[in-house]
C-alpha cells in the first residue's frame, strides 16, 4: 500500500485512475467505522418487547419501550411509533420494566438488571444479581443492555456538503460516533473526516478518530484502559498518524446536565509523513492528557469539548494538541444539527506545515439506539 507517494499534497489513492485507485491507511480506517456506525443502526435494530410502563406526575400513563436516560431525558419507543419521544426525568412518578438495563448513580457507580420505582418513595429499584434502590434525582444514566455485543452500543452519523460558485470550492463532511457501556466496562468511538477540494488549489482532507476502551475500577469514579487515536491531514503533510497507550480515567463531575472526564496516559506515536524534506517515519512516546466536557442546556442543545494534549517524552520539548467543539441542536425528533470546531496543533511539524491546521462544519445528523 503506497501511503507515502503523494502528488500535489493529495495521496494517491485520491489521485490515480479510478482502475488504479487503492485506498490509503487513513480512509481505511474510516471505511471500517463508517460500517460499523451503519451495523447497529440497521442490522440491529432493537427488537425488545415495548411493554415497559411510565406514569407522569401527572396522571398520564405510558406503555413503551424504555431506550435511555441522559442528561436529564428519559427516551422511550411507543409500539406503532415511528420515531422516540423524550420525557423530563423529573416528570416521571414511577417506572417498571422486565429488561435488563445499566444504570448509573452521580457518584460513578453502575448497576444492571431490571428496574422499578414507586411514587410513594422515589427510590428506583435495580434487581440484578443483589437488589439496590438509588434516589430517583441521582439517577443520571439508563442505557439498555443484551447478551450481545453490537446490541448496547449507540451513537449518531451526520453530513454536511457545501458549494461556492465563484471559486468552484466544494466541502463534504462526514462525522460519526459509537458509545457502549456496560457495568463495568465503557467503549467510544469518534470519527470524523472533511474533504475540500477548489480551482487552482491542491485538494485538502482531514480525518480525526479518537477510540478509548475503560474498564471502571471497584464502581468508583476511576477507570483503567486504553486509547487508540489516529490523525490524517493533508495540510499538515500527515499521511497517518497513530497513537497506542494506556490510561487511567475519572470522572470528577456526573449530573443530569454536566459530565467532565479526566484522562491521563502514555502512548507510542507513528508518525508517516508526505513531506521529501523530512524522514517519511518518525516513532515517539509521548504522555497522553485529555479533557472530556460536556453540558446540556435549553431542553434541545448540547455542548461537547474534548481537547487532547501529547506532550513528547522522548523527543523532549514537542508538544501536540487537538481540539474539539462541537454544538448539537436537535431539531426534529432524533434529527439534529451539528456545528463544529477543531484545531490540530504541532510546535514542531512537518517542513513546511503549518503549525495549527483549523476549520469548521455544519452538518445535518441522526442519533440511534
């Protein structure tokens, strides 16, 4: 695979004749996420019986499916029902429910099993292996739960294309991103990847994943695991870049409308560059921080921050960052729209690459369980 012969800052895979043509490393990996972003939605589709029982505080009373809380919204799936529909956590007077769930308490601590709770006490009840009973307000998180795999993830995909006449410029953005947890275990994936192409102008792409593996420690708000992060970019002379290490996490703010994870690691960078005025391959160790923020707001709207930061260990002095903001607005049942932000940073990069390398999208979506 020739990821390294580039022409006119493009890879060949994006250059040579569609019968020659052979993708390289980075759209590789991005075909692999944005299949399986497409297999749970489609070839999984959650088949649970919709018999779970809600009553509003104020009388109403609901048969459906229960999908999952977050940030304060109980989603569920009426029988007949071709979309979800989002209920106030605090509306809700008393739950009851046959499968099996993973639940979480603001302190970190998960549990499994079915659920239950009363008006008269407030107290969700989780029946699993032992009973426990969790006060109705600190309960921060309902994800389902199933024997197989592809069954627990969730995540959303969205697009985004733009087109300016007068200079012929064409934006095509994809982005996507995968979540499964477990009692003890947690799985996220993040993908996302532009391409810009202009008269008169080399094409440009940017491709960012970000995938972390946790596995909580003794249900406190501390985690062990590992990261696995990659970075493609034409206007850096990046053809891949790959980061492999191990973390620890925690979660020092868990609520119905904040969370903000710390991680701290060290990894082992690849690094395949495009550049003839620089060795084609660099291998470093690096620390590895991150900063994972996120807040909920106007009943509709979320705020995601995530910024990583590689401080180099053994080619001391070299600092890399990236950053990620992203704003969601749900607009119509499970559709939103997306706009975001990202800067990927080097103090020392490729010869003749620019330091940072900034853009931003808009970008139409659709979440699924």
């Amino acid at each position: 695979m020739a990821v390294n012969v580039v022409r006119h800052g493009r890879p060949m895979c994006c250059v040579e004749p569609r019968a020659n043509r052979r993708p390289c490393a980075a759209c590789w990996i991005w075909i692999t996420i944005f299949v399986c972003t497409l297999m749970p939605s489609f070839a999984f589709a959650s088949n649970r019986q919709k018999d779970d029982v809600i009553t509003l505080k104020n009388g109403d009373i609901i048969t459906c499916e229960i999908r999952s809380l977050e940030k304060g919204q109980l989603t569920v799936k009426q029988p007949n029902a071709s979309s979800t529909v989002v209920l106030d956590w605090k509306s809700i007077a008393t739950v009851r429910s046959k499968q099996l769930f993973v639940i979480t308490d603001n302190n970190g601590k998960t549990f499994s099993g079915t659920m239950h709770q009363d008006a008269a006490d407030s107290m969700l009840t989780v029946e699993g292996v032992t009973s426990i009973s969790i006060p109705h307000g600190l309960v921060v998180n309902i994800q389902e739960t199933d024997t197989r795999f592809f069954r627990s993830w969730r995540g959303d995909i969205d697009l985004g294309m733009s087109f300016a006449q007068s200079n012929s410029q064409k934006q095509v953005t994809l982005q996507g991103d995968l979540f499964s947890q477990t009692v003890k275990r947690v799985i996220g994936i993040t993908a996302s990847t532009q391409f810009t192409s202009q008269l008169e102008t080399s094409n440009t792409r940017e491709t960012d994943i970000k995938t972390e593996y946790f596995v909580q420690l003794r249900r406190t708000r501390w985690a062990e695991g590992g990261i696995a992060n990659f970075l493609s970019s034409s206007a850096q002379k990046i053809n891949l870049r790959t980061s492999l290490g191990a973390a620890i996490a925690m979660r020092p703010i868990i609520s119905n409308k904040t969370d903000l994870t710390l991680i701290g690691g060290i990894a082992y960078t690849t690094e395949n560059d495009s550049s003839a005025a620089t060795s084609p391959r660099s291998n470093t160790v690096d620390s590895a921080f991150a900063v994972q923020y996120s807040t909920f707001r106007f009943d509709s709207t979320d705020f995601d921050t995530t910024v990583w930061v590689y401080p180099s260990i053994s080619d001391g002095g070299r600092v890399r960052m990236t950053l990620n903001q992203d704003v969601y607005f749900k607009f119509y049942k499970d559709f939103y729209v997306r706009g975001s932000f990202y800067d990927n940073y080097d103090n020392r990069p490729v010869v003749s690459a620019p330091a940072n390398n900034v853009g931003t999208s808009f970008t139409v979506g659709w979440s699924f369980r």
